[in-house]
C-alpha cells in the first residue's frame, strides 16, 4: 500500500485559503470576495464583501447595480450596495487600530481602482490575487507606479455574474 506524502500548503497557499473561507460570510453573489491581511505571518485582519453595518444586504434585497461607461467607451456593471473586502479589511484595521505598514494582503481578484488606492495609502507592499479582475490594468498600474509587489496565483481572468 503507498501512502501519499502530505505537501505542506506554501504561506501564499495558506492564507489564500482563509481568503476563501472568509469569504463564505460575503452578503454579494455577484463576488462573495473575502481577504487576509497579513504581516510577518501573523493575520491582522480579514474582509469581505458586505454592505455597511445596519444596511441591508444584496443576499436579501437585491443588488444595486450601476453602469460604469469607462473612457474607452467600455462599459462594466457594479454593484454599489456593498463595501468591497479590501475595503472591510482596511476599515476594520483601522477602528481597531492595527497599523498595516509592510503588510501582504490576500484577495480573490486584481483589487479595484479605489481599493488600489487605499491600499497603497495604508501601506501593504504586496498584493497576492488568485485570479485578474477585467478592469484591473489601472490597478496594476498604479501598484507598479508605487513599488508595491503583485502577485498571481493564474493569469486567468475572474469570471462572474453581470460583469
């Protein structure tokens, strides 16, 4: 009989996988997005997508869905209803006052522009992103522009509902 070796999930793996479980309390079925902040390989806080506390949730009311017509002449739909993970994460980390200087933050897709943002303003210096977001070359862009590392797990672009 042989036995499998068991292969130990790298840090990048592992926190990607409390990602996903944080992201089983999401209230959005359009991303049901959840994150890990992390820092010398200690969680200093996690997020994921919800509506802010005390409003209702797209899980029981229904999306809030806007079109977003981009410079290009793209169009692109979101729902507006929600705080985004990274967006929970940050906020989270800041009512508490934990600081987030020189920290990794785990995340499903290429953060959003605004979320590009805050992460930058808060200091993380890496991002680690299962999968690409459609939009996300801004993102990217402003990651590289600002020194802070991105990282892919699949080059693959994140497929979902209403993109």
């Amino acid at each position: 009989m042989s036995e499998e070796k068991y292969i130990r999930p790298t840090w990048d793996e592992y926190f990607m996988d409390l990602a996903h479980s944080v992201s089983k309390r999401a209230t959005c079925d359009r991303g049901r997005a959840g994150c890990v902040i992390v820092r010398d390989k200690q969680i200093l806080v996690t997020g994921y997508v919800g509506s802010p506390v005390g409003l209702p949730h797209c899980d029981d009311v229904g999306h809030l869905m806007k079109k977003v017509v981009h410079e290009d002449g793209s169009e692109s739909q979101h729902c507006v209803r929600t705080v985004h993970a990274e967006q929970n994460a940050i906020t989270q980390a800041a009512r508490r006052g934990i600081g987030l200087e020189g920290a990794t933050i785990y995340v499903r897709m290429t953060p959003c522009r605004t979320c590009a943002m805050l992460i930058i303003n808060c200091g993380i210096e890496r991002v680690v992103c299962e999968k690409k977001y459609h939009k996300g070359q801004e993102s990217e862009e402003m990651f590289k522009a600002a020194g802070i590392q991105l990282d892919y797990f699949s080059e693959e672009i994140l497929q979902y509902k209403n993109q």
